[in-house]
C-alpha cells in the first residue's frame, strides 16, 4: 500500500515542499531508506546524510535545508515522523481483553474499568488496579499492591506486596519491584538478616527496564521519582531516593540509602556506592565508581569518578608513564654514579 505525500503532510500538520504526489511505501531511518521510503532528519549533524540519502522525502526541522528532495517541514521531526510511521504500519491502540479467565485475582482486590488481565497474570488480595491497566501473561501483583491509571505491566513482572504504581508507569518483562533488600548484620561468625519491611513507591509515567530491581527499604520506602526512565538490568537497592527525570541506563547499580536529585543521568555500567548523594542535573559517565557525593551540575568520569577535567588530566598523564619511568631510571642511574664518583673522592683523600 502506497500514500501521497501530501496526505501525510496533512496528517502531521506540517508543511509540504516539493512535489506532494510522490508515492511512500514505507518508513526507514535515514541509513537505510531507499526508493519509496520516507525518512528524518533531527539535527543538523544527520542533515549531512541527505545528500547520499535514497529516500523517496523526508521529515524534516522547520530552517533545515534538504536542497531538492521533498521534505515535510514540522517543529517535531521524530514526532511527527512516528506518527506517520503508525499510520502505514497500522499501528494501532491495544484492545481492551477484560479478565481472562485464566487469570487469578483474589475476591478483595478493586479493578478498575477497562482493565486487560491476561492469562495467569495474579492480583493479590486487597490489591487496587487503576483503570485501563494492562497486566500481561505472568505478571503478579502482590498482596496490597497499588496501582494507578494506564499502568502497562508485561510479562513475568513481579510487584512484590504493599508496592505503589504511579499513573501511565510501564515496566517491562521479568523486572521485580520490591523485592527484600540485602542487609545483613553478623551475630555469631554468622550473617543474619536485618528485616526488610519497607516498601517502594514508582511515581507517575515512570519507566522500567526488563530484568531490572528495585528493593524495598529497611523501615523506609525506596522512591522512584516521576518521569525518572530506568534501563534494563539496572539494580536500585533498598532506600534509595531516586529523584525526578532521572536517566538511569543499563547495568547500573546504586547501593542502599543513596540520593539523586531531579534530571540526574547516570550511563551505563555506573556502580554508586551507599549514602552517596547526587546532585540535580548531574551526569555521571559509563563505567564509573561514584564513591562520594557529586554537587548538582557536574560531569563526573572515572574510577574513583572524579569531574571530568580532573579526570582527563589524570589521564592524560597516565600516557606519560612510560616516558617518567625512563627518566627515572636515568636519574637513578646519574645518581648512583655521582655518589660512586664521590666516595672514591674520599676515599683518595
């Protein structure tokens, strides 16, 4: 199935420059669009490809210059450009399925309307279910629970008990939320655990990664700000205050009773260590060993991090090792003839 350019201007509401009958066939990023296809460009850094390109048009930044393809011009490229993605895709809304009967949802919880429970999804007792909630195959909110409205679960998540689920939160296959913290003290040559008996609260339009964990606090409540985007695999221990707008990528690991302010990225592999604060707007890069408290707006890199300028000073002189090791010698090595030159001085004398 074919459509005109110009009916997918008229979708986005953008304007149209250039020939508006041209047939679109499909969608593709601009790496590998080609005849028929309808691409975009978001930055003046990918603008470069356009002229190699072999798409059919793209979407395009409103003072963005395409030379003689034609171009949809609008304020959102990606937006818009996903947006006509699901229309030729046919990308449509998730039905409402109901309750399956498969499912198990205890006599005490509350659901709310259009709710869409599919098949061994559990719902513990007095748990509450906000409306038009998707709990996908496997899913299994625990006794008490809470959850908002539009909350997507996917398959095999666990919400462990009393865990509180903002509005619009999605969280993805096999993440665990609330699970026990690790704490233990040691009594006797042996490790005993210290109780767990806090909960988590996610805020609303949260994100969670697949295969990530959250754990409950000790007596607290481990937070999750809203908005904050968790990637997968990521672990957040018990007590944590994860603040608002957070990027948190994958693999990354924030130790127990750790703080991070609001629009807070921390890349991917990043190990936090415990009681750690973070502060707002701060940006910690991949692999690094946050052993302290980081002020808000700096840029920390490295193991132990460190500000990035200090960082890249260290390294920079790491590369100079092998040449003051070379000197070194050569200094000893004067050194040692000096003091032999003199001892024989002496001894003559």
């Amino acid at each position: 199935m074919s459509y005109l350019l110009q009916d997918l201007a008229t979708l986005v509401g953008g304007t149209l420059k250039g020939n508006g009958r041209i047939e679109i066939t499909g969608v593709r990023p601009i790496t590998e669009a080609g005849p028929g296809h309808l691409t975009f460009v978001e930055d003046v850094k990918h603008a470069r490809l356009l002229p190699q390109c072999q798409a059919a048009a793209a979407v395009v930044g409103p003072d963005m210059d395409a030379g003689e393809l034609p171009v949809i011009c609008v304020a959102k490229p990606l937006a818009a450009f996903t947006r006509i993605a699901e229309h030729i895709l046919g990308v449509k809304p998730p039905a409402v399925t109901g309750v399956h009967s498969q499912s198990s949802v205890a006599k005490s919880a509350k659901i709310g309307v259009e709710p869409s429970i599919g098949p061994f999804a559990v719902v513990g007792h007095d748990a509450i279910v906000g409306s038009r909630c998707r709990l996908m195959s496997g899913a299994v909110i625990g006794d008490g629970c809470r959850l908002g409205d539009d909350v997507v679960i996917h398959p095999n998540v666990v919400l462990y008990p009393n865990t509180v689920v903002g509005n619009r939160v999605i969280i993805h296959a096999g993440a665990v939320i609330g699970a026990d913290g690790f704490g233990y003290r040691t009594e006797g040559g042996r490790h005993v655990k210290v109780p767990q008996l806090g909960h988590v609260e996610i805020g609303d339009d949260v994100e969670i990664g697949a295969g990530a964990t959250i754990d409950r606090g000790t007596f607290h409540i481990t937070r999750i700000g809203e908005g904050t985007k968790i990637d997968n695999l990521a672990q957040i221990a018990h007590n944590v205050q994860v603040g608002r707008h957070n990027l948190i990528v994958s693999q990354v690991g924030i130790a127990g009773s750790s703080k991070t302010g609001d629009y807070v990225i921390i890349a991917g592999q990043v190990g936090v260590k415990d009681h750690v604060t973070i502060g707002d707007r701060a940006i910690v890069g991949g692999m690094a060993g946050v052993m302290r408290d980081i002020p808000a707006g700096e840029h920390w890199v490295g193991i132990p991090a460190t500000p990035e300028r200090e960082q890249f000073r260290m390294q920079v002189n790491l590369h100079k090792i092998p040449e003051l090791r070379e000197q070194l010698h050569a200094l000893a090595k004067r050194v040692e003839e000096l003091e032999g030159s003199a001892a024989v001085k002496r001894k003559s004398a």
